[in-house]
C-alpha cells in the first residue's frame, strides 16, 4: 500500500489492520518469514511539513521456529507505533530538528511511504534477534523439552574443499 505524501488529507487517515488487509499479512508474514495467524491494530498516517508520521498500534501472531530445538512456536509481537519519514535528505537542512532518540526515522521513496513495508519493518524490528521455547511471548505448539537439536554422533563437518587442498600443501 503505498500513499502519497501530497495526496493524504491534512486531518489524516486512519487504517485498520485485520487479517483481511492482504497487503499487510502479506508484508509481515515476509518480513518475519513466517505464517501470520493473527493481525490487528489500528494506524493514524498524518502528513507533515517534511514528511510522514505513522502512530497508533499493531499486533501479530506469527508462526515461528525455535532458534534452539526447532520446535513450531506461536510468537505475539506488537505495541506501539511511532514512526516518521521524512521526505527527502536535505542538505544542510537544519529546520528539520528530529528527536532521533525518541522516533524510528525513515525515508519516503520520491513521496511516497510504503506502509505495507513500513509495517514488515515495524514488526521485524521488535522481533527477538534468536528466539526460543521460553522466551516472552511465545506459545509452544509442540509440547516437549526444548533441546539442542543435536547432530548425529560420528557426523563430521564437511571440509571446506580449499581448505582440503591447503591441507596436502607442505612446504619443506
Ligand atoms: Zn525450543
């Protein structure tokens, strides 16, 4: 879903997200690379003098894998939004004073924000770098002992072939 800067009307616009918005399912569940079960939340999109402000909430219910036994997870993710994109970088612009800390700052593509990515990054972002059985937010869809998945005893690591023929390589 992609809008134009110029073309939202000054008061905003306000955009529910549910599992029938398939621009939005379709851009989370790529951006977290897993199925979407659930997606609600609601976004309030206001044009600025520069740029783009997107605030409201969102929340998803993806389904995941665990990083150490690889069990199928349910992982909840969500809150609030804050995000601006900003229209252009200026050079030596210095009437655009962003509080960098407090917002997730973005760039609109030649005026026009993307908010079907904006969104897959929102999510992307507030998900957990390695994700396990008892981490926050997780519902275990298989029961059982989260475990290492092991390798089969004996399984060597293949030998990088470069690395095999520096192996036969002695100098004197
Ligand atoms: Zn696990």
């Amino acid at each position: 879903m992609h809008l134009r800067l110029d073309e939202i009307p000054e008061e905003g616009l306000r955009v529910q997200l549910d599992m029938d918005c398939s621009w939005a399912v379709g851009a989370v569940s790529t951006a977290l690379d897993g199925v979407v079960k659930e997606l609600s939340g609601s976004l309030r999109v206001r044009p600025m003098a520069s740029g783009i402000m997107v605030t409201g909430d969102a929340s998803v219910l993806t389904e995941q894998h665990c990083d150490r036994c690889l069990a199928t997870l349910l992982l909840r993710l969500g809150g609030d939004v804050d995000l601006y994109f900003e229209a252009g970088r200026l050079e030596g612009d210095s009437s655009i004073n962003l509080h960098q800390d407090e917002l997730d700052v973005g760039f609109l593509d030649d005026g026009s924000l993307d908010l079907a990515a904006a969104l897959g990054e929102f999510f992307l972002l507030e998900a957990p770098t390695r994700l396990r059985c008892e981490d926050p937010g997780v519902t275990q869809v298989e029961k059982g002992p989260c475990e290492l998945a092991s390798a089969q005893p004996g399984d060597q690591p293949p030998i990088d072939p470069r690395l095999a023929a520096l192996k036969n390589f002695q100098s004197d």
